[in-house]
C-alpha cells in the first residue's frame, strides 16, 4: 500500500476505483464500504484509492469549542486501511479553501484532473464543496460528461457507519470496552512515550510505565482500571497488564494520568514508545485510606486482569 501526502505529485492510478471519507476507527461499518472498493477494483483489474483527510474536517469547518476527539491518529488509520486491502490513500490537507471551491470546481478539478476515475463509490448523503452544494446527483450528473461511472453506497451501510461510530464513542467514553471493541472489529488501543513519574508505585510492588500520548488528538477512555495488552517498543511480544487512567486520588492528585503496569517487565524504557490495548474495565477510580489499601486492591485487580487476560 502507498499513502501520498502531496496532491501535487500523484502517480496515475490504472483505473482508479475511488471513494471519500474521514473513515476515522476503519471500524466494522467501515469494512463494508472498504469491502466493495476492493472488490470493483478487483472486478476491472484496477487500482483501490481511498481519499482522506488531514486534519479531520470538523477541526476546520465544525464546532473549534468543542473539538473532535477521534479513534485513530493519522498512522494507525493507514496501517488499518491496509489491513483492509486498500491499494493506495491519498491524504488531503483540509483547508477552508478547500472546504469553500465550488462543487463543480471539486469534481473537475480535484476528481477528475488528479484521479482520472474509473468509478467513484460515494453515498447518497455525500455533501462536497461550498455550502455543501455537491452531492451523489451531481455527480450522477456529471459522470457522462467526465467518463466515470458512480456507485451509491447503500443506505444500510451508512447508518451501520454512522450508529458504528455514535457507539464505539458512547462507549470508550462509558468505559463500555466490550462494546467498543466489538464494534470496531478489533482491541481499541493508543500509543504513549514512557515519561519519568513520582515512581510511587514501584514502592508497593506494582512498578508503572506513566505515558505521554503521541497523538492529543485522540479520544481517551472513561477514568478507571482496566485490563491491558501492551506493546514496547524493541520488544517483538506483547505483555499483559493493568492500566489506570485518572488523578489518582489516593495521592492528592489533581493532574489526568495514564500508567500501566507491565505483567511480569522490570525493563528501563524510558522515552520508549508503549502502545496499550484495552480489554476490559475492572473498577472505577477510588481513593482509598492508604497506600496499604491501595496495594491490597491493586493485588485484587491483577489477579482480577490476569483472569480476563487468560480466559
């Protein structure tokens, strides 16, 4: 698979099956779309492309007060997508001129005069260029005139889009891991570099990486304990583990953290890059009486992530 950054510089796709989208999560609605490209590409001996965008357009044309907390970075998205048979995404820097060229101007000059398309699959709902004047039926309309078929994306597999995505929000923002991962078709997970903390926790046995999430951008899970896989950077396994995220009242703390502790890891990795799992939430965040209180629970909750990590 090939992503491509410039738009300038594209090479000239052999008929090019192409379709548009944010496809932030590339969850399970998502596939079915995926699905469809792949196999009309296959179809005509041709060449999959899908047309994304960066940042995420709600960054440039929605609500700035409140900001999109998306399910991937730009990076995992493009590795899922590959996952998914995708040939080639071309990424689009999403400006407000960009958001403002007339419809017409966007299918001539953007579809056409750099992708040269042999089919187009889009849904009915689709709204393209200024004022969102551009839709499926002017592109319907114009597909005579430019050479290319269009293909509607049924309604069924919009709305599983549109719930999919609603949901899997829902319920990272509930701590409902179980749904989440359900619908995404695969663990929810984020990436952090390990960062010096107050090592606390190396002091009643549950030692913990505390991590700096590489991307602000992405959503992070309700405040809670949960059971983790990890992955360390230079290691080629995967770890079991216990995650918190919260301000770890126990200590007085004020400031949001995440910090896992590796099962079985006793490695110096600071600076190195961590990406955590998630698999299910044990408890909500407590304060508890003491340190001492703190540790039994913390016993209670890896055996508790041990049995989940097993079964």
């Amino acid at each position: 698979m090939n992503v491509h950054t410039n738009i300038d510089q594209l090479p000239v796709f052999k008929n090019a099956v192409i379709t548009i989208g944010t496809f932030d999560g590339v969850h399970q609605g998502h596939k079915q779309i995926i699905s469809q490209l792949v196999k009309e590409a296959h179809a005509i001996n041709g060449t999959s492309v899908v047309i994304t965008f960066d940042p995420h357009p709600k960054k440039i044309v929605g609500d700035t007060q409140n900001p999109v907390s998306l399910l991937n970075s730009p990076a995992e998205k493009y590795q899922l997508l590959q996952k998914a048979g995708i040939g080639h995404i071309v990424v689009v820097p999403f400006t407000k001129e960009f958001a403002e060229q007339p419809a017409s101007s966007y299918i001539r000059d953007f579809l056409v005069a750099k992708f040269h398309p042999h089919t187009i699959i889009i849904g009915y709902d689709h709204r393209f260029g200024k004022d969102r004047a551009g839709d499926y039926h002017l592109l319907e309309a114009e597909a005579l005139r430019f050479g290319y078929i269009v293909k509607e994306i049924p309604e069924h597999v919009l709305q599983d889009v549109t719930i999919s995505s609603t949901r899997i929000r829902k319920a990272l923002v509930s701590g409902d891991i179980d749904t989440a991962n359900k619908f995404l078709g695969y663990e929810y997970f984020f990436s952090g570099i390990v960062t010096e903390g107050n090592k606390l926790g190396r002091t009643i046995g549950y030692p913990t990486a505390n991590l700096s999430l590489t991307d602000s951008n992405k959503l992070i899970p309700a405040n809670g304990v949960y059971a983790v896989k990890v992955g360390v950077e230079g290691f080629n396994e995967t770890f079991g583990g216990m995650m918190n995220i919260g301000t770890r009242p126990t200590v007085d703390g004020s400031k949001l953290v995440i910090e896992v502790n590796i099962f079985d890891f006793d490695e110096m990795i600071y600076g190195k890059k961590v990406t955590v799992m998630l698999i299910k939430k044990l408890r909500e965040e407590v304060k508890f009486s003491g340190l001492e209180a703190l540790k039994e629970q913390l016993g209670k909750d890896r055996e508790d992530a041990l049995r989940i990590l097993e079964g």
